[in-house]
C-alpha cells in the first residue's frame, strides 16, 4: 500500500511517498509523476523519508522516465532513502542513474 | 405367479359355491314348492354359501384389480364398464331364452325362476364387488391417513357384517337399521374424495362420463331385474335367499351407486375449468423446462427461444419477440409468428410517439400497453405485454408477447410471464457462470502447460568439472517467474554461469525470462567477456523488454586453467563468496547496473568485468531477490546477514547439501512454502 502527497515548494514539486511500493501500487507512482510533469514541473523532489519498501516494479517506474526527463530538461531527485531502500537502488545501480540527495535541502540544491 | 394361481382359484371356489348355492337354493325352493317333498336342507344354508361366494368374489377382485399398477384413471373404468356390459349382456340374454319360451309351465315355475334370479345374483354381486374395488383405488388416489382408516373401517365393517347375516342372528330390528344406516354414511362420506377428477385431461374426462353413464345404466338394470325376481320368488315360496336383507349387498349397491353418480357429476361440472387445470399444468412443466434447460441447453440461444415458446404457450399469445441488446452481445431479434419488420415497426412506433416504461431497457415497470398499439396503423395486433430481462443486474433484453385482442392479458399472465422472464434471467446468469468457470479451467491448463515449457527452460543437468560442482534451485510465485539460471560449456577449461531475474513475476517475466535465455545460449558460445555479453546482452533487450521492465543478471566465466573466475554484474543481487582459507564471507558489492535501464550506447559506461581467483573449498551463493526479501510473519526480511550466517554452518558440505539446507531455513523462517516473489539460487562449490 502506497500513499502519495504531493506540494509545491519553491518552484519544485514535492511527491512524498509513504508505505511500500509493489507491483500494484507502482501504478499510482507512475501516475503521480506523470501527472507533476503533465503540469509542467520541471523540478521533481522525491520524499522517500517514509518508504519502507519499494519492488523492481517499483523502480522500473522511476526508470521509464529517466530518458524522458533528459530529453526534456526536467530534473528529478530522490532524497531521505532509508538504508534498505537505498540498498535496493544501488544493488541495481539506478543510483548512477538517477540523482539521489540526503535530504530536502540538498535535495533542493541539486534541482536549483 | 403366486398370486396369479391365488385368482385362479379364488375363481374356482367363486364358482364352486356359485354351483352350491344353486344346488341347496333350488332344492329348498322346488321342497317348499311342492308339498309331496320333505325339506332335507336347512335353510340358512344357501345364505351361508351365498357368504362365501362373495368372500372369494371379493378377494378375487382385490387381487385382480388393487394390485394392477399400470391402470389409469380411465382404464380402470373401461375395466368396470366392460364387466358390467357382459354381465347385463348375460342377463338380458336370459331374458330372451325366457322370451323365447313363451308362458309355457316351465318359465313360471318358481324353480326356474329361481334359477334365473341365481344366475342374475350372482352377476349383479360379482358386477357391485367388481365396481366396489375399483372405486376403493380412485378415492385412495391421494390418501390421507385419516382417509385409510376410514375406508379401513368400511371394509373390515362391511366384511364384518358377512357374520351377522351368515349366522342369522335372530334378527334384532334396530341392529341391523344401525349397521346399513352406518355403511351408507360411512360411503357417503368417502364419496367425497374425488380428487382423482382433476386429473383427467378434457378428452378423458368425455370418455370417462359416458362410461360411468353407462355403468350406472347397467347397475340400475341389474338392480331391477333382481329386485322383480326376487319379488316373484319371495311371494310364491317361504324361503329363498333373499339378498333384500342382507347388509353386505345393500350398502353395497348403495355405496357403489352413490360413487358411480357422484364421480359422473363431478366430471361433468368440472368439464368447463378442465382447460384452466390443463394450463396450470402446462406453466409448471413450462416452467420445469426452463429451470432445466440451464443444465442441458449448449447456448443462450436455447434458452431465448424456450422462453420465447413457453411464454406464448403459456399465455396464448398470438405473436412475440425477444429482443437481446446487451454490451456482452451483439443485437438479436428472436421472433414468433411476427416478421422482423412488424416488430420493428411496433418498436419504432413506441419509441417515435415517445411511450415510455414499453421497452425501454431501464425500465422495469411492466404495464398492459394496449393503448399504445391502438394508435399504431396497419398492425393486427391490439394488446402488448413487455418485460425486461435481468442478468446480474444489468438489463439484457425485453420479452414482448402480443394479442390481436384488446385487453388480451390479465393479471395472472402477467405475473407467470414475469417469473418466466426472472427464470430465464437466472438460466442466462448460471449459463455464463458455467462459461466463465470453464473458461477459467482452460486458462488454469494453459498456465499448467506454460509451467511445464518454463520448467524445461531452465536446465536438468549443470555444467560440472574436476574444480567445481554446481547444484541450483527455483521456484515461482505464480505458475511461471522470471527467475533464470543456466550454464553453458565454452571449451575444456573454461565454464560460463548466468543467473538473472526479470522485473515483475508472472507471465510478462516469463516471456523475458526465455529472451534472456536465447540471448544467454547464442552470446555465452561465442566466448565474450563478461561486461561484452552484458553490453550486447542490453542492446538486445532494448528491443523487446517494455518501459519500466528490465533484467538484473550476472554473468561468470570460469576458467579452470587459471583459477580465475572473471565475471560482471548487471544491477544482480551481489554475490556471496565464502573463502576457505577465511573465516569471513563477502558480498561483491561492485559496479553494473541491470539490463534494460539504459537503452543506448551509453551503457557500456555503467558496466564493468571483475577477476578473481578461486581455490579449492570455496562457495559460491547467487541468488535472486526473492530470498533475501522473504518476509516472516511480523514482516521481517530473510536479509543479507541471515543468509550468510544459515550458508556459513554448513559451507564446508556440497552444493546440493548447502542448498538444501538454505532452503529449509528459508522456509523455517516464512512458515511457508509460498513464498510471494520467485526465488532461485545457485551455489557453486570449488574443489
């Protein structure tokens, strides 16, 4: 089960996920970015502060998008990842990949 | 047979005592007439006799007819009908012999009166017995207990009263009014059961009428005769067998006479309703037929069309459509003694002049529409009586039936016809779900067999060598995963090894899963370096793994000359490598990322080959995801540090040994062995 909130920070836009993310909730991921970009965000922040748990489905979401995002200028960065989900994205080396912060303010550097 | 050799000589004795009674009556008679002759016989004699004759007439036709199962209502009264013909046949034959005669000393002698009564006696009993039976099996039709025991008491008293005449009691007055006036109440009471009337079809109630008419002819003619003779005897000679008094015969020809008129009233006055009973008959069987034809009817079609006729059957309608317009199916019009175009035009009419609640499929109020049609030029039809049809709660259809009369439906028809429309709403429904559950059990084989090709996928025998052994384990969530694992021999020194997982698990995985074995067996022969497969690996994929999906893997070359083991990791789950020589285990946690995250050239960057040596005793553990994210009950993971530790107590046995092992405590620590992901491992075992 997946929650997702979504708020406007200086420009950028804040998808904070909360719960885990399977193969049925990766739809609601995929969704939620795909709606930030519909509104023209080119400045995507990820809060992964409370994810607990995220599948390969899950990832492959965040991975659709990295071409997208390249071609089109949009910068997206995930921050706050526990140890465990950041293990996940490494053991699969999409922290090469995509742009991982340590927190919301560093976050915020990146995307500046 | 027994009881047919019983009849036969109940038969026998039937005639026998007949025989008896003329012989003693006729001589009590001719003593009594002529005065020269002394009378040798007592007189209660031939009443004795006269006893037994219709006890053995009497069981005669209670062996005869009760246990005849096959008669029917009508039968059994052809049967009465029949006797009674040859019996007045008979009598009325004697009367012509006497007629032919003339007035000669003979005819009027009381002696061959007597005779002429004995033989009509006895004809006129065997005919009461004979009708007395066979009225015993229509008023028992549909029994009671109470009804039983009451016609038990008839019997048995009627029976019973064979003594009080056998033995002539001195004849008390007031005892033997009791007993008669009983025996009539009694048989007028079961006179009353007539229900087996219902049952008759028009025709056979036609048939039954005129056999009773007559039966009851012949009983009166019977009756008469017998009475006259008797008469003529009784006033020429004192003693005689008079069945006059006798209490057996008169309740008898009483009961018998009662029922025979009554059943013919009966059926006469029920001849104007017999078409309503007919018809009630008709709904139910109608009703029967589609209640069953969900069981034996191939489509949907069928059952339309049983609704479509029992309906008009059962309302006698003069035309009827049924019309099936649902997302589920294409429209169909199924039509009854009306052409597709005067429906359509009576649909049009309604739908033009706006008649809202005829056919709307919304609307489920069912009215009596004839109003409508009266407007509606060039149409024979003047009454229409719509009803929607409901599967699931979606409206699948309307059942129009139509009259050329006005006001040609009534309330009745109108709620049948809609229990008809709600039967065949429920066979429709059972009908799909009976689909839907044998399309399922297709799906089910179909997966069966795609286990089956995905279990052949990955490979019976390992690759083995002097330097190493490899055994290898997996299993899916569902009925195909997307977890792999093969090896492939180069040449004699060097060995290659593959373990991958596809993004996702069911069939999607599995499709990728054998593009990933191709790829493996048509890159591994060529002898490539390890970060080459991935990369032509990648370029490969790109083309057929959708967005979002993608293959973690790593790719290994053994090489038994050097001791070397070169190999590179493509986003896998990092391996675990125990060394003998070392008391602690690592994870080769390096660069790679999986295949199918980056789709252009650029991905060579992301890849890299590693090297290292091996020596004898070593382990090897690949695994996929699915173990390490194994979850016990509280939602712990199976986790890095635990398959480390289970592997580390038994790393000095062999692989198949080791992967035993970390199988059971995998299981030991989910409780399960339905693990919700696919999970594989393979260990490699140096030696």
């Amino acid at each position: 089960m997946i929650h997702i909130k979504r708020m406007q920070e200086d420009g950028a836009d804040v998808i904070a996920l909360i719960g885990e993310i399977d193969a049925s909730s990766s739809i609601e991921l995929d969704l939620a970015i795909a709606k930030s970009v519909g509104e023209g965000f080119t400045k995507i922040l990820v809060d992964c502060g409370a994810l607990e748990y995220i599948s390969s489905a899950g990832l492959g979401v965040f991975m659709s998008y990295i071409e997208e995002f390249k071609d089109r200028d949009i910068r997206m960065v995930l921050f706050g990842m526990s140890e465990r989900v950041a293990n996940t994205f490494n053991i699969l080396g999409l922290n090469e990949l995509l742009q991982i912060g340590k927190d919301k303010v560093e976050a915020k550097q990146m995307v500046a | 047979m027994r009881t047919k050799a019983i009849t036969r000589l109940l038969f026998l004795v039937g005639v026998i005592t007949w025989l008896a009674l003329l012989f003693t009556d006729i001589s009590i008679v001719f003593s009594a007439s002529s005065s020269n002759i002394r009378q040798e016989l007592p007189v209660w004699l031939p009443g004795v006799i006269l006893n037994l004759y219709i006890l053995s007439v009497f069981y005669y036709f209670k062996l005869k007819i009760e246990r005849d199962d096959v008669l029917n209502f009508v039968d059994l009264l052809w049967r009465v009908f029949a006797t009674g013909l040859v019996f007045t046949v008979i009598s009325l034959g004697l009367r012509l012999l006497e007629f032919l005669m003339g007035s000669t000393r003979l005819t009027t002698n009381v002696v061959f009166k007597d005779l002429l009564y004995l033989v009509n006696l006895a004809l006129m009993i065997g005919f009461l017995l004979m009708a007395f039976t066979a009225w015993k099996r229509l008023i028992l039709y549909q029994k009671s207990k109470w009804l039983i025991r009451l016609w038990a008491f008839f019997e048995i008293g009627l029976l019973l009263s064979l003594l009080y005449n056998t033995f002539n009691f001195p004849v008390v007055e007031w005892l033997y009014a009791t007993l008669l006036s009983v025996f009539v109440v009694v048989g007028l009471v079961l006179s009353g059961n007539m229900k087996w009337v219902a049952y008759l079809n028009f025709r056979q109630k036609w048939t039954s009428l005129l056999l009773l008419l007559l039966t009851i002819f012949y009983l009166l003619y019977l009756f008469y005769t017998n009475s006259a003779l008797a008469e003529s005897i009784g006033n020429t000679v004192p003693h005689f067998t008079d069945y006059r008094n006798h209490i057996f015969v008169l309740s008898l020809i009483v009961f018998v006479t009662i029922y025979s008129t009554f059943s013919f009233l009966v059926i006469l006055f029920n001849l104007p309703t017999t078409s309503v009973f007919e018809q009630k008959l008709e709904e139910v069987v109608n009703f029967q037929r589609i209640s069953q034809s969900i069981q034996t009817e191939q489509s949907e079609e069928s059952v339309y069309n049983i609704l479509l006729e029992t309906s008009v059957s059962t309302v006698f309608a003069d035309a009827a459509w049924l019309e099936v317009n649902s997302r589920q199916l294409n429209y169909k019009l199924f039509t009854y003694k009306i052409t597709d175009k005067e429906a359509h035009d009576i649909i049009t009419h309604l739908k033009t002049h706006n008649v809202k609640g005829v056919l709307e499929q919304s609307s489920d109020k069912t009215k009596n529409l004839s109003k409508h049609l009266a407007s509606l030029k060039g149409s024979r039809f003047r009454s229409i009586l719509a009803f929607p049809i409901y599967v699931k709660g979606e409206n699948i259809g309307t059942l129009a039936l139509l009259k050329e009369l006005p006001e040609g439906f009534n309330k009745e028809m109108t709620k049948i016809v809609s229990t008809f429309a709600n039967q065949a709403g429920i066979s429709i429904e059972n009908f799909r779900l009976m689909e839907e559950a044998l399309q399922n059990e297709r799906y089910k084989e179909e997966l069966k067999i795609a286990k089956t090709v995905q279990k052949s996928l990955l490979p019976d025998v390992l690759e083995k060598d002097d330097d190493f052994e490899v055994a290898a384990f997996s299993e899916s969530a569902d009925e195909v995963g997307g977890d792999y694992y093969d090896t492939i021999r180069i040449n004699d020194h060097q060995v290659s090894l593959i373990i991958a997982d596809v993004s996702g698990k069911g069939t999607t995985a599995a499709f990728h899963m054998s593009q990933m074995k191709g790829i493996f067996h048509s890159l591994a022969q060529e002898d490539v370096e390890p970060d080459t497969f991935m990369v032509r690996s990648n370029q490969a994929l790109v083309y057929c793994l959708e967005r979002g999906s993608f293959i973690s893997a790593i790719y290994f070359v053994i090489n038994s000359q050097t001791k070397k083991i070169r190999y590179a990791r493509a986003g896998h789950c990092p391996v675990l490598y125990f060394c003998a020589d070392k008391e602690k285990a690592i994870y080769f946690k390096d660069k790679g990322i999986a295949l199918g995250m980056v789709r252009n050239k650029s991905y060579k960057n992301f890849i890299q080959a590693n090297e290292f040596e091996y020596k004898a005793g070593d382990v090897m553990v690949l695994y996929t995801d699915g173990i390490t994210e194994a979850k016990d009950a509280k939602g712990e993971e199976f986790g890095y540090e635990r398959l480390e530790s289970v592997v580390d107590e038994v790393r000095s046995l062999g692989p198949k040994e080791i992967q035993d092992h970390l199988i059971k405590k995998l299981y030991e620590f989910t409780g399960t062995e339905n693990i919700n992901d696919d999970y594989t491992t393979m260990i490699v075992k140096f030696r």
